[in-house]
C-alpha cells in the first residue's frame, strides 16, 4: 500500500475549484468577514439576497443559508464546520439542498486559508469535488461574484475604494 499520497492528487482537476484573491485589509479582518454573521451581506452573486438561518462557527457546529436569486427561486446550503484555525483556516463541508435541509446534490468540502501580506490579505479558496465540470464552473462563477462583493464590503468598512 502506498503512503504519503495526496487527496489533492485523487482530485479530477476539472471538479476541483481553487480562487486566489488578495484583498486590501489586514487578515483578522478578512477572516471575521467570513467567522462573523454580521459582517456576511456580501456572502451572495450579484443580484442573490441571502439569509443566514444557522451559524454555529465551531468544530462541529453547522450553518444553514437561503438565498432567493433574480428570477425568484430559492437556493438552500448547508454544511458543518470540520477546522477553525484563526485567523488561518475555515474547513466545512457544503451541500445543496431542498427547503427541509435534505442535499440534493452531492457535498462538496470548502478549504478557506487566509494568509497576512503586510496589511493585505491573500485568500485561496479550494472546493472539492464537484459531480461534474458544469457544476464546478458555476461555483467558480458564484464565488467569483461573492467575492468580488467582499471587496466591497471591505472597502466601506475601511473607507477605501475596491481593489479588485
């Protein structure tokens, strides 16, 4: 039997999401951003409303989210949180499901890792694995439009303009 093998290695690389984004704001900002339930308005695509029914931020604990998207239909997720290393690394679990928190598509395992750059923030986002390419690309979208909402809440909590 082999030892010192990757997950990461078993990963089909068109079913395996990674983002790296660089914000303006020191690290324990940028990590409460995503630790904290009040500071989550930006935790949605653009033209998505969001709420954050349960966030139980502990090893162990779960959170539960609806958002309700431009045409009208609503959208469930949930999860549990496996690792919180402040202000490092969140490690949970994510999963689609019905209003009665019944998964509809396969779970998928989100890696948050929050690195400090001098006053900004590096942040890779790893999310794995996904039933196909097709649902992968549309997390990268969905993601890539949440993020780009955190830009801008942190520059109205820091008084700077979007750097992304």
């Amino acid at each position: 039997m082999a030892t010192g093998s990757s997950a990461a290695a078993a990963e089909p690389r068109e079913r395996v999401l990674v983002i790296e984004r660089i914000f303006e704001a020191p690290r324990e900002l940028v990590f409460k951003c995503f630790s904290e339930p009040e500071r989550m308005e930006w935790m949605q695509p653009k033209g998505f409303t969001s709420h954050l029914i349960a966030y139980d931020f502990w090893p162990g604990g779960t959170f539960r989210l609806q958002m309700r998207g431009p045409d009208g239909r609503n959208h469930w997720q949930k999860g549990v949180f496996r690792e919180i290393v402040p202000p490092e690394r969140i490690v949970r679990t994510f999963c689609w499901t019905d209003v009665d928190g019944i998964p509809t598509l396969p779970e998928t395992l989100l890696t948050l890792t929050f690195a400090a750059l001098g006053g900004r923030t590096g942040v890779t986002l790893h999310q794995a694995v996904f039933e196909s390419p097709f649902a992968c690309d549309q997390h990268r979208e969905g993601w890539m439009s949440s993020l780009d909402g955190l830009d801008e809440y942190l520059a109205t909590v820091q008084g700077a303009a979007p750097t992304s």
